[in-house]
C-alpha cells in the first residue's frame, strides 16, 4: 500500500491524517501565526509622534507572509513521502499551500483539493478514509477514472 495523507488545514493549524500499510496516524501543526498583527507600538500618546510609534503595514504583512512560510514548509515536509495527498479545508490556506506545492516535486502527486467547512478531528479522520475508499482503487493503488 502507498502512503495516501488527507491534510485538513486553515492559517491557524493544520490536521495531517497518514495511511500506510501499517495503520494510520494523526499530527497537528500549528502556525502560531497571526492573521491580524497587532500594532506593538500603539499607546496613550497621540500627536506628532505617532506615526513612529507604529509599526507600518509593509512590516506587519511581510511578518504575516514570513511566518506562514515557515508553516508551509513545515506542513510540506510532513507530507514528503505521500504518494497521494488530498488537502482541503475552509480558507484560503489549502489553495496557497497548493500554489507551493505546485513549484516542487511534490505536485503529481495531489489528487484532490476541496473546501469545506471547520470540522473535528474524528470528521477530519472520517472525511480522509471517505476520499481515499472513493477515489483510490486499493488492489493497484492507482486513481479511480470517474
């Protein structure tokens, strides 16, 4: 059996459920990103000085996009060895981690991207074994034509 991996994932965290032939197993990263920067330098003082106070929108955005990067990499290397990876989830999160996998060796092997909603760990297990009894043919472990 090939390893297939199911990746439920939004900006905030990401449930990577693997399936070998020897069983399956769960793992959660978390991004420890902020989608909404908090402003560091915001105090009482108001005047002529607050726009030094505050750190500017460039920073926070390119802060935002470094430390999901960072994300999605770590997610990209749990997924190193799967021969299929079905990925979905709510946001727009699944689509820009696709954009990255799509540059890498990784790509032919996505078999399919779906948005749902926000969903539990034992709906993210179940919505995996779905996918995979659906759509992979387990005698040769080949895609199912549709």
């Amino acid at each position: 059996m090939k390893t297939k991996v199911g990746l439920w994932m939004d900006h905030r965290k990401a449930v990577i459920v693997t399936i070998t032939d020897k069983g399956e197993e769960t793992k959660l990263i978390n991004s420890n990103v902020e989608k909404q920067l908090r402003r560091e330098g915001d105090s009482p003082l108001k005047g002529s000085y607050e726009s030094q106070q505050v750190p500017s929108d460039t920073d926070r955005e390119s802060r935002l996009t470094g430390n999901l990067n960072i994300y999605y990499d770590e997610v990209i290397a749990s997924i190193h060895g799967a021969e299929f990876i079905f990925i979905f989830g709510p946001g727009e999160a699944k689509g820009e981690l696709k954009k990255r996998i799509d540059k890498g060796e990784l790509k032919e092997h996505i078999v399919g991207v779906e948005t749902v909603d926000k969903m539990t760990d034992p709906q993210i297990l179940m919505k995996v074994r779905q996918y995979f009894q659906e759509n992979i043919n387990p005698q040769n472990d080949r895609i199912k034509s549709t």
